[in-house]
C-alpha cells in the first residue's frame, strides 16, 4: 500500500535508478548517434565558407562527405539505442503485468465477485501493452531530443557564440511554455479517458439490458443519460483540443520564431563577422535538427506522455472508479401509488418468428386474473419468454389479442407503459448509485422509507451495505449475475407497476434468496407472472401454465400432475437435479 501511495513519478525514479547502467549504456550510444547533429550543420558552414564560397569544390565536397559519414554512423549507433530500450522497456511490462495479477488475485479473494471483473484482462493485455508501447515511444524521443539540442548548442556555439543570443531565449521560453502545460493536459486526459469509460460502460449495459429497458418503458431516461454521458465525453475532449493548441503554440515559440529571428537579425550577425557559411549552417542546425525534435517531442509528450501517466497511475495504484452520471434528485413523498392489479386476457395468440417458420405459440387462450400469481413451464425454447415478451409489448403478435388492465397492448415504442415491468435473465444495471438504479422506474421517485423496505423484502440489503449504502456507486463489472439480478428485482418492486413479468430473472439466485425474492413479488400488490426454472417456483404459485409446443395445459400443481404428462416429465427432472 505504501508504494500504490507514492504515486507513479516515485515509481518511476525508483525503476530507472535500478537501471543506471542500462541507462549509461543508452545514454553513450545517444551520444554517438547524436554527433551526425553536430556534423551536419558545422560541415555546410565549412563546405561553404573554406569551400564552395572560396572556389575549393573539392574541399566542400570532402566536408559533405563527412557530414554524409557521420549520418551513417549515426544510423550504425541506432541499432544499439534499441539493444539498450529494450533492456529498458521489458523489465516495465514485465513489471506491471505481475503487479496486475497480484492485485486481482487480492481482489478475487477479498471480494469474489470481482474475480471475472472484465478490466482485469484490460489491464493485462491493452494497458500493459500501451504503457510499454508509449514508454518505449517517449524514451526514444526524450533521448533523442536532448542529444539533438545538445548537438545544436555545441554546433551553434562553434560556428558562432552570437548565435546562441538569438536562439536560446525563444527556445527555453517556448519549452518553458509547453511544460507547463504537461500537467493539466495530463489531468484534462485523465478526465477524458473516464468519460470515455463511462460511456462504454453505460453502452455495454445498456445493450445487455435493452430488453429490459424497452420493456420497462426507461428509453427516454436511459437514453437521457446516455446522452449526458456522450456530452461528458465531448466536452472533455473539447477542453483537450484547446489544450493541443496551446502545444501548437508552444511549438511556434520554440522552433519557428529562433529561424524567423535568425532570418531578422541576419544583417546584425552579418556586421558582428558571422560568415554566410555559418549563417547556413545554424539555419541547417534549426530546421533539419531542432524543429523535427522539437515537434516530435511535444507531439509524443502531449498526447502518449499524458497518457502514459494516466495509464500506470491506473496499473499501479488502486481501483478506479470511472462512474459519472448526475445524481437523480429523489422526490419526498412516497413511490406513486400503484394500481389495481392488472387483469391479463390472451385471445387466440399465435406468433412465429418469420412468415415461414412454425409458430412458437399457436391459438393460445388465457385469463390472468388481477392478483394471481402465475408460473410459466416448459421445455427450454418453447415460447415462455416469447410469452412474456408479447404481454409486454416487445413483441406483436401475429393472430389474436392481449389486454392488460382492458386495454389492448401496444408496442412499448407507441406506448412507454408503466402498467408493466418485465425483468428478463440478463438483468440490467447501469453505472450510477444504488438509489438511481433502483429509482428509474418509479417517475415521482419513492422515499427512504420504500427503498428500505423494497430492498429488506427482496433481500437486497446486504449487498447495499456492502456497497456503502443506498448512494453508494454501482460498478456493475465488480458485481455478480445474482448481485446484478437482485438490483434489477429491487427495481421491479419498487416500480409502480400493477403488472410484473419475471423471464427467469432469478436464475443466478440460490433457492433460499430466489424463495425470498419470489415471496416478496407474490406479497406485494399486483399480478405475477413468473417463467420457472426450479420446482419451488411453481409449488408458490397460484397457477401453472404448460407450455409444449401444441397445446397449453393451466392449473394448480395438483391437477397438472394429473393433466400433463410433459409437466410430470418436469417435475420429475427438478427433483432429479436436487438429488
């Protein structure tokens, strides 16, 4: 804990001073792969003024010649800078991958949950890599930087020290200028890379779970903050654009305006004895050497530097959170108070899944009384969330009708209901506290006293207090199926809903908090209909309904074992899986 506390520049320092001779290694072969700098500006000036301007061809062309060697030792050298990077660089990926691991495997066993956390693999894979990648990046170019300007000073000042007046004020004005900028740019890039992660965690729930919201009738909440969350982001990465300029700025102040001063003082430096030769080569020593180096370093420490320090600082110190969203702001009075339970009546409902398939459901007739409390049975794939599907507006129906409360069913996108709610198996929990997560259902919000309750009944409570209470934030990778599926059932119970469907939304509960959850759902004012998976789910309800492919069978557990073949075959399967 005392080395996540430190920070990533202490990190840093302690990595590289277990490398000093790497880094001696790299600085020397730096050094020699720098001295085509120094040569090339110095052998135009010499070419020019003790050749070409004094009718000795064959003494410039030998300066040439030199500077042209001095370019392929320059690139001889370059093979050792690489030999010294990686020396350098795969000791960190190596590093951070087993600090990866060993904070995963800690987290898997204080918090089991977190044990198929997708981001791990993240950090494992893409960040590892992109923090070597961009270390390597930023290491080649801050080397080849300093030995750059290095050359160009020594340059300068051999050809002429009235030079450097001209150079070296607008240089250290303009690096001074784009330092200071690295530290905001790097808290903007930060700022953006959250939002950027909330959104994709909002997108990824949100498609996990848009059965669940379309049924629901939550698109314009969800699709709210969605578009909260896409603004976030754009705003950022607004604010990080003016900051870019500002780099560009800087850019100007430190490698354009020395050659536009160089160019304006040149009749000054002309009287002080400074040869044209000379004037030649320190434009050379500007444009050839300095403005690439200097363009390259502020683009690689402006963009991946940034955010080189934001991904260690992610790798290396705890869990964090990147949940964004503004608070809902949560009414006084109670939920709104339910109607009375919902009568469903299903009229001669036949549907398939294209013109020429078979229907999954076919002249199927049902009268859901208000208050009941209905499972619904069947092989796996035989319509049961069809079924669900079509009550709650999903979809339409291809013969025959469905009446919820007397009124016809219309598709949930002419008709955002709130008479139904459908929680389907993959339940949906979006990045925000437990109170929004819990509260988007219900338009006029619910008081502390319903949240507590709703969450006592369904048996939410533990997982609320383990995450801090009811504002606490949701990460819902650190979360469970059975965690999400409870955040989901709290929701459901909580809505004002007469009408409630349950598509398996238990199924990652263990019996005794599925009994808990279901009994809570039967108790609470409203009709139930419920798609089984275990035996217990019907020996609660009020009535089954078989479903086999040709006929439905519908009545209490007693008679279907007498009616029902196919429920028997059921039956006797759930016991089997018990033994």
């Amino acid at each position: 804990m005392t080395e996540e506390r430190s920070g990533v520049p202490a990190l840093a320092r302690r990595f590289l001073a277990r490398r000093k001779r790497v880094l001696v290694r790299l600085g020397a072969w730096s050094l020699l792969e720098s001295a085509q700098t120094f040569v090339g500006g110095y052998g135009v000036a010499m070419a020019l003024d003790h050749g070409f301007l004094t009718g000795h061809t064959g003494i410039g062309l030998a300066w040439l010649a030199v500077a042209a060697v001095a370019v392929i030792c320059g690139g001889a050298a370059t093979g050792g800078v690489f030999r010294g990077l990686a020396d350098l660089v795969e000791p960190l990926r190596d590093g951070l991958i087993r600090r990866v691991a060993d904070r995963a495997l800690t987290e898997a066993i204080e918090a089991p949950s977190r044990a198929a956390d997708g981001a791990v693999v993240s950090r494992l894979t893409n960040q590892t890599e992109l923090a070597r990648d961009s270390f390597a990046g930023l290491v080649l170019v801050a080397r080849s930087f300093v030995f750059t300007l290095l050359g160009v000073l020594l340059g300068l000042g051999a050809l002429a020290p009235e030079l450097l007046i001209v150079v070296l004020p607008p240089l250290v004005i303009g690096l001074a200028l784009f330092l200071a900028t690295l530290a905001p740019m790097a808290a903007r890039q930060r700022v953006f890379l959250d939002a950027d992660e909330a959104l994709s965690t909002q997108l990824g729930a949100v498609a996990e779970g848009l059965r669940d919201v379309v049924a629901a009738g939550a698109g314009e909440s969800v699709a709210a903050r969605t578009h909260a969350l896409i603004e976030a982001e754009a705003r950022a990465a607004r604010v990080l654009a003016r900051w870019a300029a500002a780099r560009t700025v800087a850019l100007g102040v430190a490698g354009q305006l020395p050659v536009l001063l160089l160019l304006v003082t040149a009749p000054w430096l002309l009287r002080q004895g400074l040869t044209a030769g000379a004037l030649l080569g320190a434009l050379t020593y500007l444009t050839q050497a300095l403005l690439p180096a200097l363009h390259t370093l502020m683009n690689a420490l402006g963009a991946a530097g940034t955010r080189l320090l934001v991904v260690l600082d992610r790798l290396t110190s705890g869990p964090r959170s990147a949940l964004q969203g503004s608070p809902v702001v949560e009414a006084d009075h109670p939920s709104a108070e339910r109607g009375a339970p919902a009568r469903v009546e299903i009229r001669g409902l036949t549907f398939a899944y294209g013109p020429t398939a078979q229907p999954v459901l076919r002249d199927l007739d049902l009268t859901i009384e208000p208050g009941e409390h209905l499972v619904v049975v069947g092989p796996s794939g035989i319509g049961k969330s069809t079924l669900t599907a079509l009550i709650a507006g999903l979809l339409e129906p291809d013969r025959g009708e469905i009446r919820v409360a007397g009124r016809p069913v219309a598709p949930i996108a002419a008709e955002p209901s709130r008479r139904r709610v459908l929680i389907p198996q993959q339940a949906y929990v979006f990045t925000g506290s437990v109170r929004e997560n819990l509260l988007y259902l219900c338009p006029d919000g619910a008081s502390p006293a319903a949240l507590t309750t709703t969450a006592a009944e369904v048996g939410l409570l533990p997982l609320v207090h383990r995450l801090g209470g009811f504002d606490a934030p949701v990460d819902p990778a650190s979360l469970s199926q059975g965690e999400r599926q409870l955040l989901a059932l709290g929701r459901a119970h909580l809505s004002p809903a007469p009408l409630v469907l349950l598509d398996e939304a238990t199924c990652h509960l263990d019996p005794a908090a599925e009994d808990r959850a279901e009994r809570a759902f039967a108790e609470r004012p409203g009709t139930l209909i419920v798609v089984a998976h275990r035996i217990s789910s019907a020996h609660r309800a009020d009535r089954i309904l078989v479903l086999d492919g040709a006929h439905a069978v519908c009545g209490t557990h007693r008679e279907l074992l007498d009616r029902s073949p196919l429920y028997r075959d059921l039956v006797g399967h759930w016991h089997a899986e018990r033994i």
